[in-house]
C-alpha cells in the first residue's frame, strides 16, 4: 500500500475539490486547469484518473 505524506495528501484533496467545482458547474475547465498548471487536456485526463 502506498503512504503518502501530508503535503501530498493535502495536493490530492485540492485537486479532488478542484473537480468536484467544474463537476458543479461553479468552476471553468480553463480556470481549473489554470489553478493546476496544466493543459486543458491535461485537466480532462486528470478528471478521469481521479
């Protein structure tokens, strides 16, 4: 089983929260992956992932 610290679980749940506001509606795809720094793509394929 993986352990992760409290820094990547805290990264982990940002970017949990982060696609649960584009899910909702109150977040852009383009302000989303902004915050994250990556591409738009990038964001969609993170989405999937998580």
């Amino acid at each position: 089983m993986v352990k992760y610290t409290k820094d990547q679980l805290n990264i982990i749940e940002t970017k949990k929260r982060i696609i649960k506001e584009v899910k909702q509606g109150k977040l852009s795809v383009k302000s989303a992956s902004s915050l994250l720094g990556i591409t738009r793509q990038g964001f969609w394929k993170l989405r999937n992932k998580l």
